[in-house]
C-alpha cells in the first residue's frame, strides 16, 4: 500500500542526509535498542515518585461515580470551562476569559494539533525557535508548511559565569517575519532547554506578529514551573495579543497527571469553534470524567506547587552540579520546566550516546536532533526523578558518555 504524502513527511526524511535514515527511523533504532528490564526513563517524569494532587483521583471517581456527564459538548463540559476560564485568566494576567474561549483537549499535545490543523493550510510559512519542542515540526511537516527556525541564543554558563537571559535571535526573526508567515509556534518556557524569555524578546515576538500580521501559539504547559523566583511574561497579556494568540497549558506536567489525559487551549473564541470543529471529527472530546479535574486545578495547587519546585530545583541545582563538574558534559540551568539539555562534549553523536546510555547505563533519553538543528549532540533529561536512583543514574550517565567514541 503506497504511504500518503503527509506521513512520508511527518517521518521527515530530510533528516536522512544527517542522521543516515529518517527521523522516525532513527526514533525507532532507539526504542528497539537493547536494555535493561527496567531502565529508567529520563524522558518524562517519575509520577511515582511525584504524585498527582490529592484531590485528584476523588474527583475522577465522583465524577465517573454518577457526578459527571458522559457525553459532554465537543469542547468540553461548560461549567468545568467556566471555571478553568476564571482560573486561567489570573493565571495569564488577561481580562476574564469566557467558556466560549477555551477548549478542553486530549491533552495539551491534542491542542497543539488541533490548533494547527484549525490555523494552516498547505504551503504556509510557520516561524519555530531551534531548538523547540520535539513534536513540533513534524506536526507542521504533516500538514505541509513551510518551516523556518529562528535561532535561541543562550551564552554557555557552565564555567560559572553570570547567569545570562536567553534569548531568540531578533534579527533573525524580523528577517523571518517579513516574509509574512501565517504562524509562529513556540514552547515557553522552552521545551527542551528550560530557557524562560525576558520580557524585551517576548514583546518582540508581540511586536512582530502585529505588524506583520500573524497569529501566534504559545505553548505555556511549564508556566507554573519556574525557579529562583524569575518572571514569566505571558504573550497573551500584551496589548492586541489576545485576539491573535493560542494558549496552550493544562495539569499533565506540573501536577504529574499526564495519564488523565487533559489539555487546555485559550484562544478567540471563531478560533475555539474552528478547533471544536476539528476536535469533533477526530478525538471527538477530552476524556469526560477526567475533564472534571480541572475545576480544581490551579484553584487549589498553592500549597502543592510551592511544595513541588522547592523539589525539582533541588533536583536541577544537583543536576546541574554534576554535570559541570564531569569532563563530558556541560550545561545551562533551566530556568523552569523539569528539563537540561546538556551538551555532549566528546565528539561522539547523540544518537551513539542514546543508543549506548539504554543499552549500557540503563538510561532512557531524547537525543538532541529530535528538537531541531540546535540540538545536534546534545540530550534532553527530565530531573524530575527519584533522588537515590537519579543520582546514581547521572554517575552511569556520565560514565557511559565518555565510553562512547566520537563520531
């Protein structure tokens, strides 16, 4: 059976000439590689080890109980939007958001896709940081945009150096935005490096989308998740961005409930019919039962996030300490989210170390290339770990990358 065009793009075998085979290719020599039984998977966080809210599984079983509807609105039950509409709007520093503007979707990732396939048609031109999050582009390439990266620039810290703000590289991106794209997609904070935007490179993203007029999808699932204090500017806030801008966000991350399978978009509310739309001849809705979690989620996390980042920046400061101390590795601190994105310095290929980190360190990681360009010989890790089994796993780790012979 021939393959339809999209999904020879959506494997992106542009890749080959770097990788030798095609992205998806390439993902799937890592996932048949050997290993242990049992390796830990520094890909995602170990919801064991950081539970869901308390209030989470009664919810659930109030609602699946007899409490909730079955079928609900393809967008999602209206008084749970209601309340996720009040909630967000503090959260997001906008005027009250209706239920009208808001969407509930298979998770966030259900969003993004949905907001895409609401947004673009063949051919058009989309803006994407390098590096960025990994699904990103080869959404994109599925739907047959055009894609054009624009570089982050984060000076190496690693030496003990100040702490530097990252940054998008601004000429770039005005070059890029006078070519008129539909679209510009980023994660924020950046989703593999952690990297959180000052406000002069958020207002230049605004800057940008209004005079040249393109609309913006801001994926903000990490918000919550910031350290040391630092601010975090919401695009959607800024003047004249409410009405050109998708907000993604949801629990999945910093509440551990990826397994209920909830997302949130905040967008205009013709865009939110537009994603219904889509939404109601693919997934249909967000899981019925478990969108009446969300009545809870940021009403009631107070407690239970101030509690969860004095955690993981005890994990990313010890993290980031080793690392920098090993002749093989170096690393910028994550401004926020649960990952780093270290550099591999031995020369050897990311897909070498991936393959070799399962294989002999009984690690799971995300090779740098599947975020970009940028992330060639790097990888991504999630520390959001247990802290015994974590640190005995950076020591394999490290060990196990400076085993690996350049490329």
């Amino acid at each position: 059976m021939n393959e339809p065009e999209a999904i020879k793009r959506l494997s992106m075998p542009e890749m080959t000439g770097q990788l030798g085979m095609s992205l998806r290719d390439a993902e799937r020599e890592l996932e048949n590689a050997p290993g242990p039984g049992t390796p830990l998977d520094a890909t995602y966080a170990d919801t064991h080890r950081f539970p869901p809210p308390t209030w989470a599984l009664p919810a659930f079983i109030e609602a699946a109980g007899g409490s909730g509807m079955t079928y609900t609105p393809y967008r999602g039950d209206r008084a749970v939007r209601e309340a996720v509409a009040r909630n967000v709007s503090t959260v997001l520093g906008i005027p009250a958001t209706g239920p009208a503007d808001v969407i509930l979707t298979p998770g966030t990732q259900g969003a993004l896709f949905t907001a895409l396939a609401a947004i673009l048609s063949p051919g058009d031109l989309v803006l994407l940081p390098d590096p960025d999050y990994l699904s990103t582009e080869r959404m994109l390439r599925y739907f047959g945009a055009r894609v054009r990266r624009i570089p982050m620039i984060w000076p190496d810290e690693s030496a003990g150096g100040p702490r530097t703000r990252p940054t998008l590289d601004l000429e770039a991106l005005e070059e890029a935005a006078a070519e008129k794209p539909r679209l510009m997609v980023f994660s924020h904070p950046n989703n593999p490096t952690g990297a959180i935007y000052g406000a002069e490179t958020v207002a230049a993203i605004a800057d940008a989308a209004r005079r040249h007029d393109f609309a913006v999808i801001a994926d903000e699932l990490y918000c919550r998740l910031v350290y040391d204090g630092e601010e975090f500017h919401h695009l959607a806030a800024l003047d004249g961005m409410a009405e050109r801008t998708v907000t993604l966000l949801g629990p999945s991350k910093t509440e551990s409930l990826s397994g209920y399978r909830l997302g949130v978009a905040v967008a205009p509310t013709a865009l939110v019919d537009a994603m219904e739309d889509v939404q109601s001849c693919t997934a249909l809705r967000a899981p019925s039962y478990a969108q009446h979690l969300l009545t809870h989620w940021i009403a009631e996390d107070g407690a239970f996030l101030d509690e969860r980042l004095v955690e993981y920046q005890a994990l990313r400061d010890a993290t980031v300490k080793k690392i920098n101390a090993s002749s093989v590795m170096r690393v910028n601190s994550a401004y926020g989210t649960a990952y780093l994105f270290p550099e591999i310095l031995t020369g050897a290929s990311d897909q070498a170390v991936a393959l070799a980190l399962k294989e002999h360190a009984g690690v799971v990681v995300n090779p740098g290339y599947q975020f970009g360009p940028a992330g060639t010989g790097r990888m991504r890790l999630c520390f959001a770990q247990d802290e015994a089994a974590w640190d005995a796993a950076l020591d394999r780790v490290i060990e196990v990358v400076g085993s690996v012979a350049p490329a």
